[in-house]
C-alpha cells in the first residue's frame, strides 16, 4: 500500500518478484524434468538400490536378529578392542544392558547397524577424497565451498532429491545419513595431511619415497590423530542424523523419536533419546580412547 | 734441498681420493615464484634481489652459482640465515629445481632427470640429515633407521643388520627400540646420522644439521662425524651458519650472502685470505690459532742453514704446534710433509705472530701465500 512505502513508487517499494505463472511454469519445468529423467533411469537406479537394500536388511537382521547375548559380547570385544580400557567396556555394558531392559534392544540394534554401516561408508568415500584434496590445492578449493554447502543445506531440504530418485526405504536413508556424515572426514583427513611436518614429508622425499610410499610411511601415520577426529565426528553426525533419516523409512530409535514427536509420547520420547545418547557416548569414548592409544610414542615428537 | 718450493698449500691432496665422482653445480640460478622465467633475463643482466622482490614480487634464491665439490670430501657451504644455504643443498638432490643451471653428479644432470630416476638417484646415492631431525615419531629407532632401505625394497631380514650396525657406530646400542620422543635431541640426531649411513649413500647432505643441539652436544656430534668420515670418505655437503663449524668440519668452505658465493677455499684461505671486507668481517673474531697449520707458516729451508732438532707436522694447527715447542722447550722446529718429507722450519715467534696477524695485514711468511 501507498501509505506503508513513504511515497515511494511501487517497485522501490514491493520488490519486483518474477510472475506468479513464470515462477510456477519453472517450477514445474524443473521438477517434471527432474522426475522424467529419474523415470528413465530407474531401472539403473533399481538395479543398484537392490543389492544395497538387501545387505542392510542382512545386516540388521544380523544385529537385531541374533541372540541379545552374543551380539552383546561381540560389541563388548568390539569396545575393548579399540578402547583397550575396561571402563569403557563396564560402561558399555550397563548402557546396552539398561536399553534391553526398558524394551529399546531391538529398536537400537537396528540403529547401531545403520550408524556402523553409514560411518564405515562415509569413511571409505570420505578418506580418498580428503587424501586427493591435501595433494592438490585446486581440488581443495572446490571440494571445500561443496562441503560448506552441504553442512550447512537444513537435511530435509536433500532428504527431498533423495527420495524422488530412490523413494523411501533403508536406501535413501543411509545416503541421506552418509551425505550428512562424510564432511568432517573429507575435512580433517585434508587438514591431517597438510599439517604433517613438512620436514618429515621432505626427509621421506629425499630418500627417494614414491608419492604412494610417502602416504603409506608418513602422511597418513602422522596425520591418523586428526583423521580419528574425523571419523569421531562422522559417527557423531551419522548418530543425529538417523532421527531425521527415519522420516524417510530408517527404523530403530529415530523412528521412535519420530513417532513420540507426533503423539507427544513424553516418556517414550526420552527414553530413545537417552538410548541414542547412550550409544553415542559409547561410540565417542571408544573411538577417543583408540585415537589416544596411537599417539602414544608420539609426545616430543614434533615441536 | 729438494724443499725450496714454495710451501702452501699443505693439506690438498685431494685426487688421493680418485675414481669417484663428484658433484658439479654450473650456473645455478633459482627464481621463487610464480614466473620465474619471467624474470631470469633480467637477473642474469643484473637485476637484484631486492628489486625483484619490490618491483615483481617474486624472490631470488639463488645467483649464478658454480661449486665444484670434490669426491670424499667435506665441503661446508657457510652463509647467514637466509642467506639460501638450503635451497642451495636441495638442488643436489633435486628436492628443489633451478630456474637454470645444472647438477652435474657421475656425468648425469640431476635437474633433467625423470621422476623415476630421480627417486632412483635418492634412495641409492644420496642421503640427508635435517636440521629438525625429520624422524619418524611412530617408528623405533630401528625402525627409523632401516627407513631408507625400506623405501629401497630392502627386506627387514637384510637391513636389520645393517641397521643394528649404524645404531652402534653413532653410540646408540640399547635404544634400538626406543621411540625418538624418548630421546634427547643429540641422541635423536645420532639416529638421523644412522638412518642417513645405512643407505650406504656417497653422498651425505647435512642441512644444519648439529644446528639445533646444544654447545657441547655439537661439538660431540662434530667429533663421530669426523671419526666416521676418517673412515669413510664420502662426499659431504655440510650447512651450518657457525663459522668454528664451518672450520671445524670442512674441508673445502663455501660461503654464500643473498644468495651469491662470496668465496671458496680452504679453512685456511679464507681466515687468511678473505676474498672481500663481508668475509674479513665474519673471520675476524676466529681463533686463527686452532686454523692455520704449521706448514703455512713454516719458512723454506736456506742453503747450508742448519735444521732444528725438534720435528712438527705440517698439517698441525699453531696451537697444538705452540704446545708442542713450549712443552719441548724449543724455539726452532722443522716442519715435516705427509710423507715424513722436510717442508721447512718454523720459529715460536712465527708461530705467535700468525696467531696475532690480522688477516688484512700480511707480513712475514704469510705474504708468500
Ligand atoms: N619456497 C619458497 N618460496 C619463496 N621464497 C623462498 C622459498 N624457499 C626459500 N625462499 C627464500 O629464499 C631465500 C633463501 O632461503 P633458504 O635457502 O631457506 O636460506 P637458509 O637456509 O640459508 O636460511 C630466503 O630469502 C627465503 O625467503
Ligand atoms: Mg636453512
């Protein structure tokens, strides 16, 4: 109205949004373009999801399946394994205990094989490229803008191409997760490796290392601190994005939050929540104590 | 008298060391920066350092730089901090590639050789020690040392050995499964030392590399790599900014300001012949007596003259000479050759007025050099 815009014309006023029948015709132009081409591959898309689908389903049934005995042993000797601490094995233990004992132990098996599976797969992606990228100061510079974008994107807003092309399911679930996850990894295994002294690369140089050597010898060992952060920090975001995975069809604790949100279940609420907890500190703890037992020799070792 | 030559100089016989290889560095010009081509014209006319640097940003390295570095030998390459010691160094092994010039080792240009011969040209005939040790923090020193022949392929059934060898020779027996963290910074350099002998390398590379130890701590290391040296003849490049290193440990000196070689020598040729006032300055407060040896000073014999009793060898350096006479209570000596052969006499008041001499102030004997 005339009288809110202090007499200024109308287009200094309103900003001049593009036609209503424009904005909508391109709307539709993109999103019937996008669907057509997923149609067109589909059976592309069908072929790969498949053999996915069918391992995570095998995978949770492993988890969620088998005796609650021998799954919590293995995890047991999976903790001790990498914390060698028997704290951390005593808390695991109270914790899992305590979730099969308020009902949750299905429910968090089938979490704990998603978060393995997803961290294992953001991983595998995550190490190569953060590798590539401290070699090459151009990949670097696209890689990084790439990971900005997809931190800080709210998850729901990719949730939405990932479903139109792989619909709902386990599937679009994890890659929804494993796109969340994989940052921190791409990002601290970059920043591990160009933080290695830079004498010690030339020392491995100079004895005539190959560029694989040199990884194998010195990059990666010196900069396995920093990549255990990163793969600290991808269990963690893999963790809180499993609550929002579940909208799209992941099971387990996320779907439980999901649905306690909706009927305003209080307690049942809390109770995946502090299951999710649980299993976070376990996963942190684990993993840190595992980061700290390979610096051991490692003190004065660059000053 | 089959000695009335003139004596100097006394202690370069280096061809005695024959049959190897050197390393030729011929025209030496780096360039830092995005163009160095750019601009290599231009420095070759006479563009200095601080113009390309003010007016294009890029900064010269290294200036039309030509050193011969004989086989077997330690040749130290002296200069203040960066002053381009080791970028110098790093075109030896390649580690850094010239704007122009050449490396020339066994007939080969190391600048224009192929990733693979280069990497082939490091792991087998060369090997360096670093200023900051470079060790690896996650292996033992055994470990540490076998890493060079690792790189080569070597099984660990062979280079442990080996290895075991070197740890002993740098006087490190029982650390063998030390972690370098556990070790203080002279030890951690013996293993530096170690790695780098285990390659079984000519050539060593030493990049100020007793730089960051202790008084006491370097001179202990100055002394094994002496000892080792005595035996076995490689051909070392040693960095230091010390002069008493430099002294010390060379063979053959070279030093460099901004980039350029200001002179190379001997020791002795540059405390007593500093090719211009920057070299006087820097040799001014040396200890000339622990420098210059006896058969510099030493005066030729003249006919029918009659010889002292009392014998010194040439190649002792005035102090150890003045101790020597004093102890004897003589005031004339002969001075002997490697070979035992008469080089000459030499008084204590020689002795007293070369270690005093100004080096801008020839006189006595010392204007025959
Ligand atoms: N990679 C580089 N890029 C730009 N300038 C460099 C580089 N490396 C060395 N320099 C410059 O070259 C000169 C010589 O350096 P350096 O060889 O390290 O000296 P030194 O070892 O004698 O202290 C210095 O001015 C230094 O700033
Ligand atoms: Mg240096």
């Amino acid at each position: 109205m005339a009288s809110d815009c202090w007499s200024l014309p109308e287009t200094l006023c309103r900003f001049p949004a593009m036609e209503a029948k424009t904005l909508r015709l391109m709307r539709k132009t993109i999103d019937d373009g996008f669907r057509d081409i997923v149609r067109s591959w589909a059976d592309t898309i069908d072929a790969a999801t498949v053999p996915l689908q069918m391992f995570l389903n095998a995978l949770e049934r492993a988890f969620a399946g088998s005796p609650w005995v021998l799954v919590l042993a293995v995890l047991l000797a999976a903790v001790w394994a990498t914390s060698r601490s028997w704290k951390i094995v005593l808390g695991t233990a109270i914790a899992l205990c305590l979730i099969g004992w308020v009902g949750l132990w299905q429910d968090t098996m089938v979490t704990l094989a998603m978060v393995s599976f997803c961290t294992v797969v953001a991983v595998i992606i995550g190490l190569p490229i953060g590798i590539a990228a401290a070699r090459s100061d151009r990949l670097q510079r696209i890689v990084s803008p790439v990971l900005d974008v997809m931190q800080t994107l709210p998850s729901f807003v990719y949730l939405i191409p990932v479903v139109v092309i792989f619909g709902i399911g386990k599937v679009p679930g994890m890659i929804a997760v494993v796109i969340y996850a994989v940052p921190p990894m791409i990002r601290l295994t970059n920043l591990g490796i160009r933080l290695v002294d830079r004498e010690v690369t030339e020392a491995a140089e100079a004895f005539g290392s190959s560029a694989r050597q040199k990884l194998w010898n010195v990059q990666l060992p010196l900069a396995l601190p920093t990549i255990m952060t990163g793969v600290n920090q991808t269990i963690m975001m893999s963790l809180s994005m499993v609550v929002v995975a579940s909208m799209v069809g992941v099971g387990g604790l996320g779907k439980n939050v999901l649905q306690a949100i909706n009927n305003q279940f209080f307690t049942v609420g809390f109770l995946n929540g502090f299951a999710l907890v649980a299993i976070a500190i376990v996963f942190d703890r684990s993993s840190q104590a595992f980061g700290l037992r390979l610096q051991k020799h490692r003190e004065a070792g660059h000053d | 008298m089959t000695e009335a030559t003139p004596i100097l100089p006394v202690e370069d016989d280096d061809e005695a060391v024959t049959g190897r290889s050197g390393i030729e560095i011929r025209n030496l010009y780096k360039i830092f920066g995005p163009e160095p081509e750019r601009y290599i014209a231009a420095v070759k006319a006479g563009l200095t350092k601080t113009d390309l640097n003010r007016k294009h940003g890029h900064v010269l390295g290294l200036t039309d730089i030509s050193l011969s570095i004989p086989p077997g030998r330690i040749t130290v390459i002296m200069g203040l901090s960066g002053s381009g010691k080791s970028t110098l160094i790093r075109h030896i092994n390649g580690l850094i590639a010239p704007t122009t010039g050449e490396v020339i080792h066994d007939g080969a240009d190391v600048c224009r050789m192929t990733p693979a011969e280069l990497r082939d040209f490091r792991r087998h005939k060369t090997a360096m020690v670093f200023q900051k040790f470079a060790l690896l923090p996650h292996r033992t020193v055994l470990e540490n040392t076998c890493y060079g022949l690792d790189i080569q392929g070597v099984p660990r059934r062979d280079s442990e050995p080996v290895a075991r060898h070197w740890i002993v020779r740098v006087g490190l027996k029982g650390y063998e499964g030390s972690y370098p963290s556990q070790l203080s910074g002279g030890m951690q350099q013996r293993v530096g030392l170690a790695r780098a002998l285990a390659n079984d390398a000519d050539i060593l590379l030493m990049d100020e590399a007793f730089s960051a130890l202790d008084p006491l701590i370097r001179l202990d290391m100055q002394a094994i790599l002496l000892e080792l040296q005595s035996e076995l003849h490689k051909t070392i490049v040693f960095i230091t900014h010390d002069l008493d290193e430099a002294l010390r440990l060379g063979d053959r000196i070279a030093i460099l300001r901004d980039g350029r070689l200001e002179q190379v020598g001997t020791g002795q040729d540059i405390v007593l012949r500093p090719a211009n006032d920057y070299i006087a300055a820097f040799v001014r407060e040396v200890n000339r007596a622990r420098v210059i040896r006896a058969a510099t000073v030493a005066r030729p014999v003249a006919a029918g003259e009659e010889l002292p009793q009392f014998s010194v060898p040439g190649t002792e350096v005035l102090e150890t000479v003045a101790r020597h006479m004093t102890t004897a209570g003589v005031n004339h000596a002969r001075v002997l050759g490697r070979q035992g052969q008469l080089r000459g006499t030499i008084a204590i008041s020689d002795v007293l007025t070369a270690m005093v001499t100004p080096a801008t102030a020839p006189a006595g004997p010392l204007a025959k050099g």
